[in-house]
C-alpha cells in the first residue's frame, strides 16, 4: 500500500510538474521578442496637434503619409508600447487617466504593454528618485505598505480597463535604488529589496485570476559588466522572484558596442534570465558626439544603422536570452526631438524601418 502511495505522490507530481512546464514555455514563448518603443508622449504630441507621418514616400524625396503615429509604428513591425506612469504628475502627462486611455488605443491594435511604474511624481534615474508627495513622512514600513497598495490598485484599474499590462518593470533605471533616501542604494539595500518586492507583490496581488505578467528590474548599464555585476548579485542574494533583466543602453553613457556584447554575453550565462534592452536611442543630428569621435555619424542613416547593429547585438546574446529592444523616444518633442524617430515637421526617419525586413511576409 505505501508502495502504491509513493508512486501515486509520484505521478501526481510529474503531472504537475508538466503543467508548470508548459505554462512557463508558453508564458515565454508568448513574449519570443519584443519590437518596442517608449511611446509615453505621443498621445500628448498628437492633441497638441503635431502630425506624424510615414517615411514610405519620404524615401522617395516626396512628403509622407499622415497617420496616426502608432499605426505608422505597428506598420514597420513594432509589437509592443511601453508607458512610464507617475504617481501624481504635476506638468507631466503621464497620470494613470493618460496611461490607460493610451494603452486601450495601442491593445486595440494589438501591441503587447510594459508597463513602467516609476513611483515618483516626476522623472526618476539613476541621478533622482524623488519620492511622491502623497508618501513624504512615511516610515519604512508604511512606504512598503504604499508601494504594495498603489501597485496593486492601479494594476487593478488597468485590468478593469481591459488593457492589462504584459509585462511591469517595478521602478526606472533603479542602479541607485527608488524612493530615496529611504530606497538610496548602496547604503539601505535591505529597504530597498523590501520595496521593490513590496511592487512585485502589488502586481500580483492586483491580477486576481489572471496570469501575473512578465516582471522586470530595470538598471543603466547596458555596457557595463561590473556595475550589473555588483548590483544583480547582490539582488539576487535576496531571492525574490522576477523574469527580466531590463537594461538602457545609450553608447554616450554606457560604453562601447564591444562593451555592451561583453555585458550581453555575461548576464544571459551569469543569471540565466532573459534580457531586453528597454532603452535605447540615438541622435539623427549632432548632439552627443559634437566634441568627441562618435561610434556613427549623427545624422539620419547614422541613426538607423546604429539600431541595426544593437538590434543584431541583442539577437546573438547566447542561449537565446536577447529578449527585445525599445526606442526612447520615438515621438518626443523639444529639446530631445534629435533622438526621435521623426524629424522636425513629422516626417519619420529611416531609423523606423530597421525591423522591416525581420518581420514583413
């Protein structure tokens, strides 16, 4: 009778196991990789009147097509949007009202979203991780507890929407840690570890049945071997479980083409976890390289070249671990519109047709 036991524990088990299986092959094969683009602005642009157009007859010499800016992207192959969502935004657009309307407009269209909780009410990077006004005073535990209430409930409020994200990064570009002081990174790394799990949590608490989506932690060192080192070790001495290793890569700050192989080569055998390089840009007229001897020309096909080669980069990583790559930002206006993907009357730029032959019939 034992005997017959054991082996029933043992069936059962290997049942189990096979499901766990497929559920994790189909999960990832469902996200194979990832044509994205940060399109946070474009909805904003678009009511403020700017006019994107097609670079089809651009090329040409002739002017483009008009149309909406994320058909023109769903046109060249693009498969996914990622939108940043601020807490309480006082100049920025990017409020939770914003972010969903955006995303139904992009799901309608059948892009996959990644989400990018960047818990501030502004900009948070590596130089700034202001905290949201609504948190100033809290102690450690009671900023945990708004973490894990604020993610959980605006995850709802995306799911009752119906554009529920595909993936979540839980903090932007966190090498130095969120919600300082009390998240500061190196000195406060166990309030830091309890806060970004406290947003893992939130997320999953927030699907109710639903499968939770794919989770990120993002950093800026996409060609930086030591410093990814120094902070995925010690991250992952804490054994909290996420999906995707998120890196930005712009060549300006984080180091040579070699240097991003390097690193690419190093985190896919080192962590065994998928990687995407979530930002990506550079410039179509002089800006970064003005001074200095730049790894391509800043003009036009410069740009375009420039992504071609991350993009082959990201597809070589071994085991299959290059994930994806995103833009930032394809639309952006002002001062940063020589790192868009359109030029100054909204014509795009060859840059956007990199993914072309990858992905039409």
């Amino acid at each position: 009778m034992k005997n017959i036991i054991r082996f029933q524990k043992l069936i059962l088990f290997l049942v189990s196991m096979f499901f766990i299986s497929i559920f994790v092959v189909t999960r990832i094969s469902a996200h194979e990789y990832a044509i994205g683009a940060d399109l946070s602005f474009l909805k904003q642009a678009e009511e403020r009147g700017t006019v994107f157009k097609d670079c089809n007859l651009v090329l040409s010499g002739a002017e483009g097509e008009a149309k909406p800016g994320l058909e023109i992207f769903k046109d060249h192959g693009y498969n996914w949007i990622r939108l940043r969502l601020f807490h309480t935004p006082t100049y920025l657009p990017n409020n939770l009202e914003y972010t969903i309307a955006l995303a139904q407009e992009a799901k309608n269209l059948g892009f996959k979203f990644l989400l990018n909780y960047h818990y501030s009410d502004t900009w948070a990077d590596p130089g700034k991780q202001y905290m949201p006004a609504a948190w100033k005073g809290k102690s450690h535990d009671e900023l945990v507890q708004a973490v894990f209430e604020y993610t959980r409930d605006t995850i709802i409020a995306f799911r009752d929407a119906n554009v529920m994200p595909d993936m979540v990064q839980i903090g932007n570009e966190v090498i130095n840690g969120m919600l300082w002081p009390d998240g500061r990174l190196p000195n406060n790394w166990d309030n830091f570890a309890e806060l970004l799990e406290a947003g893992i949590n939130g997320v999953s608490a927030g699907c109710s049945r639903a499968p939770r989506p794919l989770i990120m932690v993002h950093i800026d060192r996409g060609g930086d071997k030591e410093r990814t080192k120094a902070f995925f070790d010690k991250w992952h001495s804490y054994s909290v479980d996420y999906d995707i290793i998120g890196q930005s890569y712009y060549p300006w700050w984080h180091g040579s083409l070699l240097d991003l192989r390097e690193n690419l080569i190093f985190m896919a055998n080192e962590y065994q976890k998928d990687i995407i390089l979530v930002e990506v840009a550079y410039n179509w007229r002089p800006a970064e390289y003005r001074n200095k001897l730049a790894p391509f020309p800043e003009t036009p096909d410069g740009q375009r070249d420039f992504l071609d080669e991350v993009h082959r980069m990201v597809l070589s990583t071994p085991q299959n671990r290059g994930k994806g790559i995103f833009w930032w930002e394809p639309a952006v206006t002002g001062g940063l519109r020589g790192r868009g993907m359109f030029d100054d009357d909204g014509n795009a730029l060859p840059v956007i047709t990199v993914f072309d032959r990858f992905t039409r019939h």
